[in-house]
C-alpha cells in the first residue's frame, strides 16, 4: 500500500499543482470527494493565484486543517494567537 507522500508525489508527478496534489490525497479525510478537492485548490497553485509567495502545499494543509477543527480555528486565530 502506497503512503499518502507517495500518492501526493504521484499525483504531482501526473501535473496536479502541489496544492491539489496534497488536498486530493487527503480529501478522504476530510469528507471531501476529489473531484471537488481538485477544483478548490486549482488557484491556489504556483503560490496563490501563480503569484509564486505563498506555497500551494501548505496552502492545502491549512485549507484540511480548517475542514477537520472547524470552529476550533476560528478560536485559536481569535483567541490564541
């Protein structure tokens, strides 16, 4: 069985951008269906919006962080930080 890295790097070897190459692989985890994955993080590839600053793949991360805490990050970011 492949890890999910494999399966990111795979992907990203097949031409998803790294933001879709990391949100696809873990789309599952989130309830989220590929295709779907795929379509959100089209733009945020190249760093957003191609404009090459802020990296598609942790992008992703903090996209799957919000879908998995929910509210619990609006309280870290309110209250936290």
């Amino acid at each position: 069985m492949k890890s999910r890295i494999e399966k990111a790097l795979e992907r990203r070897q097949k031409g998803y951008n790294c933001s879709q190459a990391v949100l696809c692989t873990y789309a599952d985890r989130a309830g989220m269906d590929e295709e779907t994955a795929y379509r959100v993080a089209e733009a945020f590839g190249t760093g957003m919006g191609g404009m090459q600053e802020t990296c598609g793949a942790v992008t992703a991360m903090f996209l799957l962080a919000g879908m998995l805490a929910g509210g619990l990050m609006v309280f870290v970011w309110k209250y936290l930080i």
